[in-house]
C-alpha cells in the first residue's frame, strides 16, 4: 500500500517514470491488489502522452489495457467476493471507450462503456460502501447530462441518470468518501464547477487543497 501510494503521489505531481517504478514495485510486492494494474496504465498513458505524443499514448492505453483486462478476469475468478476487482475491471474498460471516443470509434464506445458500467455497477451492489465506484458513476451521469440528446438517449440504455446535480453529488461523495478516487474526483468537480457550472469559488475551494498535496 505504501508503495502504491508512492506512485499514486509521483503520478500526480507528474513524475511519470517515477510512479511506473513504484507501481512497478508495488505490482511485484503484491499482484493480488486491486488498483495497482489499473493506475499503471495511466502512468505509462500520460509518460507517452508527454515525451511522443496524443496519437502514441492512444495505441500504449491500448496496449495495457488489453493487458490489464485478462488481469482482472483472472483475479475476479480467483476472489469472486472481492467487488473492487469488478470495479477497476469496468474502469478499465471505461478507459478503452475514451479511447475509442477520442478516435470517434462510436459503436467501440458503446460496447466498451457498457461493459465498463455494468462491471462497476455489479461492485456497488456486492458492496454498498465502496465509494471508489461513485466517481465513475458520477462521471458518467454529468457527461451525460451535459452532452447532446444522442448521448443521453443512449446513457438512459446504459441506466444512466442524465441529471448534473446527480452526476456531481456522486462525485462529491467519491471526493469526501472514496479511498483512492477522492483524487481524480475532486479533479473533475473542480472543471465541472469552473467550466459547466459557472462556480469558480466551488472550483477554487476544490482545487486548493490537491494544488498544495501535489505541488508538482
């Protein structure tokens, strides 16, 4: 956990080479923990997108991501009652629909962000408590909510809610709630009350604290 965090930290101070070794460790020291693949692939992600370039860091999410899916799998298999394996399993696959959204590949869209909300739903229902599946959730329903009438016809297939109070109020509880994701939470509130909002005083407040935890 310690050196997960490690890399958790470099990551977001935009250390990139150092998170991948400490994540690299943390993966040798523990296979079997749940969030190690799945933040792996964004440190290598964002390294690609800021020494080559966006067209680069699609084709290495790609890569790991069809990695880091069999990963998953097996884990599920082996641990069927741990539910954060589900959830990172659909993270995951939320992460191969951007891909396809960024290449405008709408039907792999569809397909992968399905499958990623069914998997994550499936972990909110065999635990409750596990908050780290509200950011997605949250995510989901506000870009929904502020997307065009095609898209949230289509997350209302998924069951989607497309309501942006909903939307925040799900990410507002990953931030004060969520083991890992209160990061990555408190990142998306903060553009959606700057840019979608119009609150700049909500956005200041959210950002202040992650500017002074991560300098970098």
């Amino acid at each position: 956990e310690n050196m997960l965090w490690k890399g958790i930290n470099a990551l977001y101070n935009y250390q990139f080479s150092n998170s991948i070794q400490y994540l690299d460790s943390a993966y040798i020291i523990d296979a079997t923990h749940p969030v190690t693949p799945f933040v792996s692939i964004m440190a290598k992600m964002y390294l690609t997108q800021t020494t080559l370039s966006y067209d680069s860091s699609y084709k290495v999410l790609h890569e790991e991501v069809e990695k880091t899916i069999p990963i998953y799998e097996k884990l599920i298999k082996l641990y069927p009652e741990e539910a954060r394996y589900n959830l990172f399993l659909g993270s995951t696959y939320g992460i191969k629909a951007r891909v396809s959204l960024a290449k405008k590949e709408w039907l792999n869209v569809i397909y992968s962000g399905y499958k990623g909300l069914s998997f994550v739903k499936k972990s909110q229902k065999m635990d409750s408590k596990l908050w780290d599946a509200s950011m997605p959730i949250g995510l989901l329903d506000y870009y929904v909510c502020i997307s065009s009438m095609p898209v949230q016809w289509i997350g209302r297939i998924f069951g989607l809610n497309p309501d942006c109070s909903t939307g925040i109020l799900e990410l507002e509880t990953a931030m004060q709630k969520a083991e890992y994701a209160w990061i990555e939470s408190a990142n998306v509130l903060t553009y959606a009350y700057l840019y979608f909002e119009k609150k700049p005083n909500k956005a200041l407040a959210i950002v202040s604290p992650l500017v002074d935890q991560f300098p970098g």
